[in-house]
C-alpha cells in the first residue's frame, strides 16, 4: 500500500508454507532507500497467515517508479516493481500468492480472495437449473509462471524474475531452473543463471547442475532467479529482441517451460563476446634476437645498397639460392654471405717471391757444394 488514504503506508507478506516462519533477521527494502530506511522485521507467521508491516507515508514511492523487496539477510526472496501508485489502492498477489494485480481494494490482515466473477447478463427468461451433482474440493490448477520480467537490458545487465510454481500433485518435489534466450528464428537456447555467487550456462544436457528448489507441502513454490545473457554464445547475435523464458526439469530430465516474454538486449560491444578467432595464429618479436646482416644485390653495380636488417614476412626463412631464371630478371638477388674476390697482381707477385726465394737456395746449395756440377 504505497499511497493510503490516511499516513501509514504497510507492506503485508503471506505465508505459503506448510511450516511456521521466523522473521528475525528478515528485511523489506524499497528500490531507492539508503540502508538505514530498510524496514527490519520480527515476528512469526504461521502457515496460511498473514503479516503487515507498517511504515510512516513517504517510505514509498506514488509515482515514477519504485522496487519493494523482500529479504531473508542477504538472500532475496520477492519482490515487485511498480510504476505509479492509486489514492486508497494496493498491488496485491491475487488470489493469495498468485499474480500481481494494481488498483486492488486493500485487504490488511485478510486473505486476498479471488477475483471478482464477469458478471452474466440474461437476455431472456432463464430456465430453473437443475440440481448440481456432488463434486469433490476443488484442487489448486498447476500453473509454471514467470513476472516482472523487464522489456529492455544492456548485455551486460543482470535482472530479477519472479517465478510462480504450482503443482499440487508434485508435494516435496525437486525440480531444476534456469532462464534462458532464444531470438525468434534461433534454433537453441542460451543464458546465465546465478546460483550462489557463480553464473552457470543454460545447458539442457547438464540440468542437474541448474538452480534447484523444492516444492512445499502443498505443491507449491515461489521466489526468484537472477538471469543475464550469456554473449559469449554463438546464438547471441547482439542487439535485437528476445524470446525469455524460465525452463524447469525433473530429476529424470523431463522439460517444461514457463510462459514467455520479450525482452531487447541493448549489445555493449566491449562487454560481448570477442569476435577475434581463438584460433588466429599470433606472432611475436623477440627483441633479444640479432638478424643475420644482408646485402641485396641490384643488376646493377650503381643500385648497390647494403642493409643490416632484414625484415621476413613470413614465419622463417631457410636460406636464399640463386635460379639460372634469376640472372634474367630485374628483381634484385639475396646474399646471404658477402663475396670477396682476390687481386690478380697479388698472385703475380707472390710467384716471384716464390722463384726469388728458390733462386738463392739452388746458388747457396752449389757453391757449398750440396748440387752435383
């Protein structure tokens, strides 16, 4: 009740359970309220009962938006989000933790019922019913909803869904969730569902390790999922409207899925997936490595150039061999060793050394006579 008709404004929680529940340590908090006007609460409600908890006006917001959530310590249990309030109204769960409904007639401390019959409108004379046959207690209807999902997040936003899991026949009964995306034309689903403090993939073939939660006493189960978008899929195709839905196994993995909204993905390039290939071969240079000095060798003695380093543009180079095509190319030629020619003269010079040398050995050795005359 956001906006009563006198000055105090309540929220009232209902207890679904077939236990009765403690609520030291629980906590009411509004979307836009500092820690200190955090609503702390004790007390106990019994299965089937209901509790109000009253708060000066002003607590909560009439308009522009506001998120009233309820926690167990630091662990969320519900909430709702509103936009604008009506004077003397409430937003109730109908019938008693049901869906939500606005503009409902306040019921402090009463079940909330069920909703108002359509009237029937008799245009001619009605003939007398006959007697009803005997039927047995009307069971709760199995219902596996999901609400306040928002229509619009960045990629890398996480949000709140609330889910609704009613199942009479199913008492005390395990079952595994998790939300999931899917673009219209898409052809599997995708997602991260936070349990714990980990994002665990939206799998079908592992959903066992999906959020898991039992059914009460009477069948029943509600609270909430954190869900964001897993953009490292390859079935995220960034921005772009979504199919949203909230999948449930059971423990022999048979697959139901709740109702389904529409939310957009606002895609933050530099939040989404990498669009470089993981197998996109990477070179790096080593600074420490010296490369072998070079010279290209133009056709031409004028063009001659010498280089210290030569670039490769490949991964390695074995070595470099000159073609007989080669010769009749412009292209220049690699050498990978300079070739050094020696002077002619100074193979003139060292033969007549050599005879001088000679020379005087043979007229040594005759006049000492060593030689035969």
């Amino acid at each position: 009740m956001p906006k009563p008709d006198d000055q105090t404004e309540w929220v009232e929680l209902y207890n679904l359970s077939s236990e009765t529940i403690d609520l030291s340590g629980w906590k009411i908090k509004d979307g836009n309220s500092s820690i200190t006007d955090d609503l702390n609460l004790s007390g106990q409600i019994t299965p089937g009962g209901f509790i109000a908890f009253d708060h000066n006006k002003g607590w909560l917001n009439d308009s522009g938006g506001e998120t009233v959530s309820l926690l167990n310590g630091d662990t969320l249990i519900d909430n709702y989000q509103y936009s604008t309030a009506s004077q003397g109204k409430s937003f109730a769960r109908m019938p008693n933790g049901e869906d939500w409904i606005s503009g409902a007639s306040p019921t402090k401390g009463a079940s909330n019922g069920s909703p108002s019959p359509t009237p029937t409108i008799i245009t001619s004379t009605p003939t007398p019913s006959q007697t009803p046959t005997p039927t047995s207690s009307t069971q709760p209807s199995s219902a596996f909803t999901i609400s306040n999902v928002p229509s619009e997040i960045n990629s890398d936003q996480s949000f709140n869904v609330s889910v609704n899991l009613t199942l009479p026949n199913n008492r005390n009964t395990d079952y595994y969730l998790s939300g999931a995306f899917k673009k219209a034309d898409g052809t599997r689903y995708f997602g991260l569902t936070k349990i714990n403090s980990n994002w665990v993939k939206y799998e079908s073939s592992n959903y066992l390790n999906q959020y898991k939660i039992t059914t009460n006493e009477g069948g029943t189960w509600i609270g909430v999922l954190e869900i964001k978008p897993d953009t490292s899929d390859s079935d995220y195709k960034g921005t772009g409207d979504y199919i949203f839905k909230v999948s449930r196994y059971t423990a022999n993995g048979s697959q139901t899925w709740s109702n389904e909204s529409t939310i957009k993905i606002i895609s933050l390039g530099n939040n989404d997936q990498d669009s470089t290939p993981t197998n996109s071969p990477s070179f790096t240079t080593n600074p420490s490595t010296t490369l072998p000095s070079v010279k290209i060798k133009p056709t031409t003695s004028s063009q001659t150039k010498s280089y210290d380093r030569l670039v490769y543009h490949s991964a390695s180079v074995a070595g470099a061999k000159a073609s007989a095509s080669a010769s009749a190319s412009s292209s220049p030629t690699v050498e990978l060793k300079d070739q050094k020619r020696i002077n002619p003269f100074l193979w003139v010079g060292l033969i007549f050394i050599l005879i001088g040398v000679g020379s005087i050995g043979y007229i040594y050795l005759k006049k000492n006579g060593k030689l035969p005359i």
